[in-house]
C-alpha cells in the first residue's frame, strides 16, 4: 500500500512521461491528426505513455480514461484525461494538460480521490498537485491560499441562451469581471482552486469525471469549493467514464453563496 504523499509523487512522475512526449511533438502535423472523431494520435499516445509508466511501478490497477473507458481491473483506480484541451493542442495553442486522480481501493467516487496531478503540457510549466490531507503544491511548494482577495477573471462555459442569461446577471451584478474560456477545464479550475480567478462556471451539463476529478481533489484540498448549479457538491461514480454536469467552483464561500443565489434568482 502506498501512502497519500507516495502516490502525489509516483502521479506527478507518471504524469511527466507523457508532458515530455508532448512537449516534445506540440504542433507536430503527425501527432495532431485526427483518428477519430475528435481524438487525436496524441490523445491515445498520451494515455498509452501513462498505462506503461504505471505499470513500471508495479502497483494494482485500473484507468478510467477519456479514450478506452477503462483500463485493467486493479484495486487503486486512475481517473485520467491524457490530453485536457485536446483541441487546443490540435491547434498549436499550448494551454492543455494531463490530469490523473487516484480513487483508493473500496473507494467509487471521485470525491473519495487521495492525490491528484494536473500537469501543464505549455513549456516550463510546473505540476499542480495535491495529497489529502498533506496540502496542494505547485511544483515542489506548498500553496497557501489568500481566499480574501478577489480577481477580476471569470472562468465560464455556456452553450444555450438560458445559459447565457444566467451569467448576465451574475455580470450585471458584479461589473468588472472579465470572461475567459481558455480551452483546458482541468487548468482553469487549478487556477481558480488558487485565487488566480474569481470563478468557475460551466453550465453546459458535459463536464465528465476525467476532465475533472484531479482538479476537484486539488480545489478541495486547498480548502475551495466545487458544486452544481444547486449548490450542492459535485460528485460522481469513478468507476467509468460518467458526466459530472454542472460545475461551479470558487476559492471563496462568499462567492460561492452570490453566484448560486444570483444564477437561479
């Protein structure tokens, strides 16, 4: 058995074998080609680079992971996306990660996760990270968050109308607030997690477990919050690909009470 700071730093290795593959083939025509629908060779490559480095460590697994669903039938589960921000990487634009959570034996929900990476794939960038009840880190240091201070970006996702008023009044009654929606679901919840942005809203219904589950373990951690648009938290099973819906996140409760209040007013 491995303890919760063993695994952070076994996820964080593990998760590097597969930056350095796409690192090293960002904007590489070959790597970027579709292989189908909206997967491409990197995406698989990725997941396959985290399979082999896993089984390197000789430990009990299985992954439930964007591509192949799941992988193996081990006792500790890996909750992976290989490539967050595919689209992104397909692109040539470097804002994308590799986010991997681990759910402990007789554990099924990504709630229950002990450690967590989301590794960035731009160059240069360290891993955010985090092991309960040890703290989160970005690279070797420990963060320690100012949930008092309040920036000015807004993370948000939104596809219909009813969507879009929603967050209208949010604006209309918090002016100032810049949107963004960079491309990388895992990384901006990591930044929000950290006080670098006033939230997260996704209203879409589409967020699953693997885009999410190493970027909610680590908000967690760092004493944040992450919930639907009911308020009530997010959770769900990890022992398949399964849709998370509506995600709400903030470093601070105050926040977190406006934004649910105003958005179902």
């Amino acid at each position: 058995m491995y303890d919760n700071e063993e695994l952070r730093k076994l996820i964080i290795d593990v998760a590097y074998q597969s930056v350095k593959y796409l690192r090293k083939n960002f904007c590489n025509k070959d790597e970027i080609k579709l292989i189908r629908g909206e997967t491409i060779k990197a995406d698989l490559e990725s997941e396959k680079i985290i399979a082999e480095a896993l089984n390197s460590y000789n430990i009990d697994y299985k992954i439930v992971t964007e591509e192949s669903n799941v992988i193996g039938n081990g006792k500790y589960t890996f909750v992976l996306d290989p490539l967050d921000g595919s689209i992104n990487y397909e692109n040539c634009i470097p804002w994308s990660s590799v986010s991997l959570a681990v759910i402990p034996p007789n554990k099924d929900n990504i709630s229950n996760s002990i450690a967590g990476v989301v590794y960035p794939v731009y160059f240069n960038g360290e891993p955010f990270s985090y092991s309960k009840g040890n703290g989160c880190f970005e690279g070797n240091n420990r963060v320690e968050i100012n949930n008092k201070e309040e920036s000015k970006i807004l993370f948000a996702y939104l596809e219909r109308e009813e969507e879009a008023l929603k967050l209208a009044n949010v604006l209309k009654r918090k002016p100032g607030l810049k949107i963004r929606s960079l491309g990388s679901s895992a990384l901006e919840l990591i930044y929000t997690g950290m006080g670098r942005s006033y939230a997260f809203i996704d209203l879409r219904g589409k967020l699953r477990n693997v885009d999410v589950a190493a970027a909610i373990g680590f908000i967690r951690e760092c004493k944040g919050f992450v919930v639907n648009s009911e308020g009530k938290d997010s959770d769900v099973n990890a022992n398949n690909v399964s849709v998370i819906g509506n995600v709400i996140a903030t470093s601070n409760k105050n926040t977190l009470d406006f934004i649910i209040n105003t958005i179902n007013s």
